[in-house]
C-alpha cells in the first residue's frame, strides 16, 4: 500500500541547517572586495532639494564613493510599475506614481533616499552619511487622508491636479432601491490605521558584478526573485540570462518583501556595475519602517440595509485609501478590502466606492491580510452594531446571513485583484462557524459562566468572527521534478520562501506521488538560474499555485517512471506502484527497481533513442488557476479587562481555519499561531504613527510593540474544517495570511462584550489602553 | 545602526577609572551594563567620545549586609545577582519584585544597579525604589567621597547629581523596620515594557494597627521619582480604610505628579493611573504590614 | 587604522586574537569577522533577542555590546551548542515541535533557552514564557517555541 504523506504532519527538512546557525541569510554573504553601503534619507517628509554637498563624505577614509541622482545621469529612472489597475473595472481613474532610486527634486516622503555612501565597512559608510549637507526646501506636509482631497491641500505630486492617486466604483445589484425596501438603515464612518510588517530581519541585497564573466549575481530579501531579475536586466541593459537572483533562507516577510522595486533594488546593482565591486546593503531596523512598504489606513464611511428580523439587503462603503507617496502596487490593496466587505455573507445589493489617496508617507503595499484586514472588520462591527441596534444575538444575525454550503460557486460579481470576478468557490461557513462556537463553548459560557463572572464584578467577553479569504490567485508558478541516479528527487522552482515551509510541504506532494521519503525530496527555490518562470510568494497562493505545479511536476516524472519500469519490468503500468524509492509490482516486493537505477536508464550514454525522447524521469509543469480560491474561517475569544487599567487578558483562543486540502497540518497550525499574533499586535499594541509633519513617532521596537511570549494567550486553538477547492487538483487554498485576518474585528468585539456597562462603540482600530481610556472617558 | 567611534579604556580599578573620567570630563562617559547607553549609540542619539568601561573593575560588584539589617551593593552588580541572592529575597522583597519587572532576561544579566540608577530614567523601578526605600549612594572621585540621598540624587529626566569626574560606586538600603508592607504597582503596555505609570510604597503600622510611616513615589510620574509628600501626610497616624486610600490616591494623583504624555499615554490617562495604582499599591502594603 | 585594541577571546571554545576598533560590536565581530554567521542582528537597540549569545553562560544581547567588552571572556554562539550530526536535544525538540519557521529569529532563542534550561532543568509553561519573553518571534506565536521547551526539559531530565 502506498503511504500517505499529504495532511502528515512531517517535521521540516530545513529545520537542521536553520537550528545550527548553517542557513544562508542575505547578510551571512562574504565576498572578497565586497563594498559596503549606507543611504542618507530624507529628514524632512515633503521638502524640495536645494543642494546636496558630499564633498567631505567623499574625502572621509575608507570612502569608495557617494552617488546622488545627478551622478547616476541617464542610468536614473523611476520604478516600474507593478501591478496595473483591472482592465475589467469600468470607470476607473488611476494615477501612476512612482519611486525613484535616489531622489531628483522633490522628497515625497521621510526615509527617502538622496544619497548612497559606499565604503570598506558599514560603520565608515555611516560616518560618511553623516558628513553630507543637504539644503532642504521644506514644502507643506500632507498626511491626514481627508485633508488631502480639500480644494486648498498642498499637493503630493504637483503635476497633478489633487492628491487623487485611484478612483474606482464597484457595484452588485442596486443598493439604492434596497436601501428604500429595508426596515432599518445604519450608518457610521470607521477609522483603521497603519501597522508594518516587521519581519525579524529586514531588508537586504548583495548586489555582484563579475566585470569578466559579464554577469550580474543578486541576493536579496525578496518575496519575487524572477520579477527581479526581469527587471534589472531590463534597466542595466543586460539579458535576463546575465542576472541571476537569488533569495536564499529569508527572515520573514509578511508582504513588504513582494514589493518591487524598492529603490535599494533600483540602485545597489547599479552600483556594482559602476564600481566592478560586490555591494553590499542590509537595511537596519530604524531605515526599516520608513524605506520598508506598511499599510491600513482607511477611512470608510458605511451604510447597512436591513430587515428588522436582520436580513441584509444592502451594504455601500465609500472609503479612502492611504496609498503614501506613490502607488507601485495599483489597486491591490482596495480591491482585496472591496472584495472582503461582503464577507462570507449573501449580500444581493451592494456599492463601494474607493478613492487612493496620496500623502507625504512611504508607500503603501500588502502587508499580512493585504486589504482583506480592513474589509472584514467594516462587516463585522457592522453586523455587531446591527445586532446591538435590532436586539438580535450576534451569532444568529451572523448565521441567517451566510452563504449556504450549497449555494457554491457563489458570485459577488465585483471585481478582484486578480482582475477576476469575485467568485466564491468553496465553503461551508454555518459549519466552520458552530465548530468556533463549539469549540470556545460559546452557549455554556454566555448563559452561565459570563453571568456569575459580571456578578463578581469581572468584565469578561466573548467573540466570534467569522471571515473569508480570497487567496491561490494566479497567474502561474511553475515547477521542475527530477530524480537524480542516486534516488533523490531533485524540486526546482523560481518562488521564494520565508519560513513557510515550502521545503518540505512541496516535497509532501512531490513524496505522494512517487513514494520517496520526504527527506530524500531536495527542493530547491529562489533561484533564477535553477527556474526562471512565474511570479513570487504572495497572496496566501503557495500550497495553491505552486502546489499545484509541483503536483503537475512531479504527476508528469510519475507517468515517464511507469511507462519506463513498465518496459524494464515487463510489467503493465495498472500493475506497478512506487513505494520507499522504488518501482515494483504491486504487493511483490522482490520484483523491482529502484527510481534511481531507473533513473540512470533513462539518460543512457550510448545508442539511439526514439523521436520525442526526453532523457532522465524529470518533467516541467506550469499551473495557472482560473481564478482564485477561497479560504475561510471562524475565530472567537474569551478576554478579561481591566476597566480600571485598560490591561487585557485573552483567556481564551479557538481559530477554525477551512484552507481545503491540508497538506502538512503543522505547518498550518504553525501560520494561523503567528497571524494570530500578528493581528493581536493589529488589534491591540501595533500601530504605526505619524506627526502632522510625515514623521514617523516610533520607529523603533522599543516603541512600535511587536507581541510577546507574555501577551499571546496560553494556547491558540486550532481547528480545522475542509472543503477541497474544486480550482485545482489537490484542492488546496491558501492559510498564509488567514490568522491576521479577523483578529481586529474579534477583538474589537469581545471588548465591547465585556465591557457592556459603558457606552461606548469600538469604531476604529487599532486600539490601546489610551485610546480605550478615552473611549471610556467618553462614554 | 553603527556608532560613531571613540577612544576606549578598561580599568581594573576603581582609582584608574576615576583618573580617566578626571582627565576627559565631559567627553567621557562611564559604562556600566552598556543596556540604555549602547542603544543610544547605535542610534547616534549619544556619542560620547570617551568611553570608560567598568565592567572590569571587579571590586565594584558585591552585595554585604550592611549596618542594622540593611544591605550594601556595589554599583557593577548585576540586576540578575541581586535578584537571585538570599539576602535579597528574604529581606528586601521590594527591591526582588523591582528587579523581577526590569527589562527582560538578557537585559537582566548585564544590567547593573548603579549603571540603572546613573542613568536616572524616571521610568526605571531601581530609580523609583531607591527613593521609596531612602536609599544612600556613595559617590566617588578624585577628590573624595560623598553620601547623597536617594531623593536628592535625581535631579532631572536622565540627569542626576553626578559630576562628570565622579562615579556612583556602593548604594546603601536600609531595611523595612518589622509591621511593614509593601507595595509595587505598574502598568505597562507590553509586560516588560517601561512603565506607563508605577507607583511603590511602604507602610509601617503601629501597635493599634494605624498607619506610623507611609513612604510613596511614582514612577513615569514627572521628571524624576515623584514622592507624594501629601499622600503620607494623610496616611500619618490614620486607620487603613478603604475611604483613606481613595482620597490619598486622588491627592496623589491630581497634587504631587507631573507625567507628560507621548505617544503611549496621555497626561489625563496616566493621572488616571496613578490613581488607580496608588489605591491599590496602598491596599496591598498594608495587607502585607498586617500579615507581618 | 589608530585606535585598535588587542582582543583576545574565546568563543564556543576556541580562543581568537584580534586587532579590532574599540566600536566594533560584538554581533558583527562574530558574524563578520570570525564568520559564525549563526547569530542574527534584528535591531541593534537590544529589543528583539535575536542578537543573543551567551556571555560567560549568561544569555546577553551581542548589539549591546562592543567586542572589546568580552576581551578575556567566553563567548557561545548557536553554532556552540550543537551540529547537523548532532544536535542539542533543544535543537531536536524545536524540530520535532515546529519550534521555528522562517528561523531568523531562532538562534537567539536557543542560547537564551540552553542557558535557561541549565538553571532551571523543570520549569513551568509561565517560567518558560517570562524567560524568553525578551526574544521576539513574529512568526510562531511562540505557542510551539514553548512546546519545544516542554519537550527539551523532558528529554534532557530523563538523560
């Protein structure tokens, strides 16, 4: 019988190399006559350049040079763009704006880069820094979002007539009409704020260029290593086949890594170019929230149609969207909030306008949710103010709203950041819901637990959230199989990994179809020089779309090994089965050969072979989803408050996660634990502040408070419910992103349920003691 | 993140360290655990161009039971020595838990209890217990030594009465006289965060069970440890009662602070605070006094 | 270069000497200068731990503090505690557990551990927690760290 390793819970094939320190991170790269660099970034968030002196940084020892824009002359171009708005949205307005390497004239945000030092040490180059003189012409500074559309606002770009970045308008149905059907209307305006991404390592490159061999070699931190590559050959002048890139082991991402190309990406391979030197660049953790992508802002002003029995018939947000200085990412973010307002509801009526904003801020790309964050949390305070206002339970107002198990697949018609229809493939959200409920006991503790604990005078609540999650969006990835003559099985692909374990998730599909153990599947990704086809690590789309190409990958050297053992076996294929590394006839074992032997077959040094021959069992394969899948899930909470204090305890965590097929389940428990506490940190400890000046008040981890140990409850919960994608053959959707996503919302909920004696309404987030005091004060 | 260079030394004793700091003044700047000064430069928010480094100086870390009962420590020993020791942990709770809530582990290792009171954060629990507990420091250079109350020591946000020729080389604590309690109350956003407001406070009762002596200051409260002289006037001679410890936590909190607000807290939220934490810093020391 | 100081330190038991410039910190003298590029540098202002190394057994932030401050002293980095033929039974456990994905942040967490573990061979689920509360994870939870440490005390108490 063969053995089954999708839905194992395998341990990790990097785990050993990680553990004792052998891992390649971008900064462990050493290379002889490597330079070292340092930016001089913009103080000011709005200001033009009058003069730039780098005279005395030039003239410090151990200098090897310092470039401004006017020194890289025609080499210097703005970024390209990354992602276009949807053809397919009617009527959309988009502005394209983008980052430079170095700033020309006009700084549009602080942290941007004017100069670059390149020296023998990182500490020269600093020292450096510090001796260059800009001369800034401080310009008025725009940083609160609806300020930024007034007629009299000072101006982003100024070669635009407003700081309107992107308009578009999506519209299901006819709201207006339902609107005038409905028993009770809801209105209120929310206010959701930025939060980083804050990956334990930042950002970096190492940026080579062999004069003689003619061939540019990158390292960098990035999500997307074949767009990269791409794209520097483009702008250096060089063929795709003269630049390698490569993303080895990767501290954490979580997003702003995907966003290409940041101007560190533009400028350090330049640079090596110009100097015939290996460069060096690692961002440290200051540079990194302000030259590192951060995202939420939003501000929505929402409506709710309902029948007075709690029925939706109609739901319209307008809302703005920070998009910072410029936008690279076109409507990405926006679109994925659009597509998650309606939930996993049937809401048959519905309107949202978005208008992207401008504003003297760095810029604005996906982080861990990407949009979906913000869309689920105005549907669930919303549902909860429904709720309140209609004297209806919050678990009933949510059930007779979902979409049934059998109304799939359901179409919300709108538009996707993939440019698709919003089409809703799979689910079973009344289920995953109750498994929450059961889960976190959510009946026993409302009638009888939370009664006696507000009787001895304990403000304790209780939550549950349920959410979608769009994910395993295209357009493809793709995959290379081979087994080697010694039995290994060789993955290739051109995606990047940041701590997912796509070496060994893919090597559990790659394992179940050719019977190798897991540790004999050797992959290999990030690399442009081994895969150079498909597009990066995002959107909660690797056991999805890679997954699927691996499968395709790996089902194609599958076919090659039994047609081949078939003729070596004298055996037909229906018979053969492979198991532990090798073929044979199913339930004989001494009849068989192993897969390298086979292997070895298959590449033979001398004769002839037939037309269409391939050598080796090795197969390429490509997997372009349709459209993307949907994931989903129910989360609830039990928290204790401190009325007093503001300090809260979360006694209880469940997380119910539908993500389709499982491939490694701890794996997956692994991804929900850390979005949980990502967006605990969302919800209650993160938030990325700005003075009216574009200045960014705590940038540093002493005071943008990332969780702990001690603030994480004791145990997340995990619970999982399947229903396979029918999208693709393994039936996977994406988990990557799913225990951000909900968590605000929750959050914002069991709050308000606990404290119930105060009136008050939890309208924005993030949150905090202060701003929780004040609430209270206001109440 | 690098800093900035600068000329190093590594005496082994007190006498050459004191030469060096003679020599360079105010271009130089002792180093003690390194945890508060060595992120400042990294950031280049400091760049002292003379650093001299204690850590070598092995004279300075000990800990002696002092005069009456009370305790001896030398400004080097650190954080994690002192909370582990006995004499600590049995006579000196306050300063236990005080250390219990510095920081983090690895802070805790390095961190010294001279280097935290130096550096005169008014946000440090050793700087706030220092005063609650009328600690003594001997303060040393070449020309002598002097004794200067905890209270008088602080004399601004990161700023102390230290001279830069001088060193603060052994703090003295005396202990809790017997019917005492004691309290330690702080909230912070993250558990090992800064506190957003703390307060410590002491209390010795009388035969009858009345308040002799109340001692409590505030920390993150003002510029410095903020003692409310007001709240342990009231509590002078009075029977613990709930009423008492309201109007002395109000007292305290509106009379004898002067928190600023950043971006974690305001003014009025950490006036709040410092309300809610002296009543129950109150409630709780004087349980401990009646247990005692 | 003026100003360079003679070092001479011992790390994960093999003594060096060094010429190096008294700002030098720790954490790039370990990871560039003696190549042992285990240790992770996150912040450099002593918040997230993964930086730590142990100073004479003692788990110390390597950002916070010069290279020249650990002249005469023993050093021990991730690479100390264990190899790919064998590791720290810490090292397994994580392994077993899924104590680490991306694994940034990891090797902070296990000289924090190792050191923590010798000190206190049975601890409960909140000592656990409190000792590595000064290492930031952001992407485990922690939930399966602290598993890997109820795992590692087990086995290194029945050995």
């Amino acid at each position: 019988m063969a053995k089954k390793f999708i839905g194992e819970r395998v341990r990790r094939n990097e785990d050993a190399r990680l553990l004792t320190g052998q891992a390649l991170f971008v900064d462990d790269i050493e290379i002889p006559g490597m330079l070292h660099a340092a930016f001089k970034r913009s103080d000011y968030a709005h200001a033009r350049i009058l003069s730039i002196n780098v005279s005395a940084a030039r003239d410090l020892p151990g200098v090897h040079a310092v470039y401004t824009a006017a020194d890289m002359g025609e080499d210097w171009a703005p970024g390209p763009p990354l992602v276009s708005p949807p053809p397919s949205v009617k009527d959309v307005t988009f502005y394209s704006r983008r980052q430079a390497p170095l700033v020309k004239d006009v700084i549009r945000h602080a942290g941007e880069t004017l100069a670059v030092v390149i020296a023998e040490s990182r500490y020269i180059a600093e020292d450096a820094v510090d001796e260059i003189l800009v001369e800034y012409d401080p310009l008025p500074v725009v940083s609160d979002l609806e300020k930024a559309l007034s007629a009299d606002s000072p101006l982003v770009h100024d070669d635009l007539e407003s700081n309107l970045a992107a308009h578009l308008n999506q519209q299901k149905g006819d709201y207006e009409s339902a609107k005038k059907q409905a028993d009770v209307v809801i209105q209120r305006r929310f206010h959701l704020d930025r939060g980083a991404a804050v990956a334990m390592e930042n950002r970096g490159i190492v940026a080579h260029w062999d004069e003689k061999a003619k061939q540019l070699t990158i390292w960098d931190t990035t999500q997307a290593p074949i767009p990269i590559r791409n794209g520097t050959a483009s702008r250096l002048g060089l063929s795709e086949n003269q630049v390698r890139v490569i993303a080895p082991f990767i501290g954490g991402a979580f997003g702003p890594k995907m966003m290409m190309f940041y101007p560190e990406e533009m400028l350090i391979p330049w640079v090596s170019v110009q100097l015939c030197r290996p460069i060096k660049w690692i961002e440290d953790r200051r540079e990194n929230f302000y030259a590192t992508t951060s995202e939420r802002e939003q501000v929505h002003e929402v409506e709710i149609a309902l029948t007075k029995d709690g029925h939706i018939l109609g739901l319209k947000d307008d809302f703005l969207h920070d998009t910072g200085a410029f936008d690279p990412y076109g409507l990405t973010l926006p679109l994925n909030t659009q597509c998650h307002l309606m939930g996993p509801y049937n809401i048959p009526n519905f309107s949202s306008q978005c208008t992207a904003v401008f504003t003297n801020k760095p810029i604005v790309t996906p982080v861990r949710g990407a949009g979906r964050q913000q869309g689920i949390y105005i549907i669930e305070r919303m549902l909860d103010i429904s709720a309140a206002e209609l004297s209806i339970d919050p678990t009933v107002i949510r059930k007779m709203n979902f979409i049934p198990p059998d109304a799939f697949p359901f179409n919300n018609t709108i538009v996707d950041q993939a440019f698709t229809p919003l089409i809703l493939d799979s689910g079973n959200f009344v289920a995953v819901f109750e498994k929450a409920a059961e889960m976190i006991g959510y009946e026993k503790f409302v009638k009888e637990e939370q009664p006696r604990l507000r009787a001895s005078g304990k403000h304790v609540g209780i939550a549950l959230t349920p959410f979608i999650e769009t994910t395993g969006v295209g357009p493809y990835e793709g995959a290379r199989v081979q087994i080697e003559t010694n039995g290994k099985v060789n993955v290739v692909t051109g995606y990047g990994t940041q701590g997912q374990g796509h070496f060994t998730m893919l090597a559990q599909i790659v394992s179940e179809q050719l019977g190798v153990a897991v540790q004999n599947v050797r992959v290999v990704t990030g690399d442009t020089a081994e895969f150079h086809w498909g597009t990066g690590t995002f959107a909660s789309r690797g056991a999805v779309v890679m997954g699927n190409a691996v499968h395709a990958a790996a089902s194609g050297v599958r076919k090659k090994v039994l047609k081949l053992a078939s003729k070596v076996l004298s055996t037909p294929e229906e018979e053969l089965e492979l198991v532990d590394g090798v073929v044979r006839i199913a339930d004989v074992p001494d009849r068989s050969i192993s897969l390298g032997e086979l292997s070895g077959l298959a590449n033979p040094l001398r004769g002839a072979v037939d037309p269409g021959f391939e050598p080796g069992l090795e197969s390429t394969d490509y997997f372009g989803p349709q459209s993307g899948t949907t994931a989903s899930g129910c989360h609830g909470m039990i928290l204790e408050v401190d009325p007093e204090t503001m300090m809260v305890e979360i006694k209880r965590y469940v997380a119910v996660e539908d993500c389709g097929r499982v491939i490694n389940p701890l794996i997956v428990e692994g991804q929900i634990h850390g979005g949980v506490s990502m967006g605990l940190g969302n919800a209650y400890y993160e938030k990325l502040q700005f003075d009216e000046d574009g200045q960014i008040l705590n940038a540093s981890l002493a005071d943008y408070l990332i969780v702990t140990s001690r603030e994480m409850p004791k145990k997340v919960e995990t619970g999982h419910w399947e229903t396979l994608s029918p999208l693709n053959q393994l039936g996977s959707k994406g988990v990557g992103e799913a225990g951000a996503i909900p968590v605000p919302a929750l959050f914002a909920q069991a709050l308000q349920n606990a404290l119930f004696d105060h009136k008050f309404e939890i309208l924005e987030t993030p949150l905090s003691p202060n701003r929780l005091f004040e609430l209270l004060q206001a109440s | 993140m690098k800093p900035p260079p600068f000329e190093y030394f590594a005496p082994t004793s007190v006498d050459e360290a004191l030469a060096h700091l003679t020599k360079y003044g105010y271009d130089a700047k002792p180093l003690a655990g390194g945890q508060s000064l060595i992120p400042m430069m990294n950031f280049r928010l400091a760049q002292p161009s003379v650093l001299v480094d204690l850590n070598n100086i092995s004279e300075l870390a000990y800990i002696r039971p002092g005069e009456s009962g009370g305790v001896s420590l030398g400004a080097m020993i650190r954080h994690k020595t002192v909370g582990s020791d006995s004499l600590i942990v049995d006579r000196f709770p306050l300063v236990h838990e005080a250390i219990k809530n510095i920081g983090t582990p690895q802070i805790r290792t390095r961190g010294t209890f001279g280097g935290s009171l130096s550096h005169a954060d008014p946000s440090a629990e050793l700087v706030t217990i220092s005063v609650v507990l009328n600690g003594q420091f001997r303060l040393l250079s070449q020309q002598g030594e002097r004794w200067v109350h905890a209270n008088e020591f602080f004399t601004g946000s990161f700023s102390s009465i230290l001279e830069p020729d001088e060193l603060l080389v052994e703090i003295k604590l005396p202990v809790l006289p017997e019917h005492s309690g004691w309290s330690l109350q702080e909230v912070a956003r993250r558990h090992n965060d800064f506190a957003l407001m703390g307060v410590a406070a002491t209390v010795e009762l009388d035969g009858d069970g009345s308040c002799k002596q109340a001692r409590m200051v505030f920390m993150s409260a003002g510029d410095r440890p903020m003692e409310s002289l007001q709240a342990e006037e009231i509590l002078k001679g009075q029977k613990p009662s709930l009423e008492l410890f309201q109007a002395v936590s109000e007292k305290a909190s509106t009379s004898d602070i002067d928190p600023g607000g950043d971006i974690h807290a305001s003014k009025e939220f950490r006036v709040h605070l410092a309300k809610v934490l002296s009543q129950r810093a109150l409630q709780e020391a004087f349980n401990r006094a009646r247990e005692n | 270069m003026d100003n360079l100081f003679n070092l001479s330190i011992t790390v994960n038991g093999v003594l060096y000497e060094r010429q190096v410039e008294p700002r030098l910190l720790l954490s790039d003298f370990l990871r560039h200068d003696l190549g042992l590029t285990g240790t992770h540098v996150g912040c450099e202002h002593g918040v997230c731990g993964a930086c730590t190394i142990q100073f004479d057994s003692q788990p110390a932030r390597s950002c916070l503090m010069f290279a020249v401050m650990a002249h005469g002293h023993r050093i021990t980095t991730v690479e100390g505690l264990g190899t790919l033929e064998k590791l720290h039974p810490l090292q397994e456990a994580f392994k077993e557990e899924h104590g680490l994905q991306c694994g940034f942040c990891t090797p902070g967490f296990l000289t924090t551990l190792t050191s923590f573990l010798e000190e206190n061979p049975d601890p409960t689920e909140e000592e656990i927690r409190e000792a590595v509360s000064g290492n930031l994870c952001r992407c485990t939870g922690y939930q399966h760290i602290i598993g890997s440490v109820k795992l590692a005390a087990e086995k290194m108490r029945t050995n």
